[in-house]
C-alpha cells in the first residue's frame, strides 16, 4: 500500500515555472546598480591626482588593495 501512495505521488511532478520579469521593471534598477558601479570605479581607478574628488588620500587609502587587485597602477 505504501508503493501504490509513492508511485502516485512520483507520477505527477509538478513544475515550478518563474514569472517573466517586464523589461520596464528592471531597467530602472540594472540602470541604478551600473551608475552605482561607475561611481566604484572611478573612486577605486582614479581618485587621485588632478580628477580628485577629495582632498587628500584618504579614499586612496582606503580602496589601495582594490587598485592593486584591478591592475590600477598608484605607486
């Protein structure tokens, strides 16, 4: 009796299906996360120099592994 209940169960898999995700949902948000990454991207690429933002080092401080990692020379 219990193969009958197992064999039944394993008969009918049910399929989770995704919802579509509408182009206008997301294209204010992939457009958000890539200003947010320039942003990144200059801060840990050029922040330093005649395009410096702050004075000082201090950001260059703080993002100088990062530079390293990415293949931005700083010194």
């Amino acid at each position: 009796m219990a193969e009958a209940a197992v064999s039944a169960a394993a008969s009918t898999p049910s399929l989770a299906v995704p919802a579509p995700l509408p182009v206008r949902a997301v294209l204010p948000w992939a457009f958000f996360v890539g200003l947010l990454a320039l942003i990144a991207l200059y801060f840990v690429g050029a922040e330093q120099g005649a395009t410096s933002v702050f004075a000082g080092t201090d950001v260059h401080e703080w993002v100088h592994d990062g530079r390293h990692l990415l293949g931005f020379p700083c010194h």
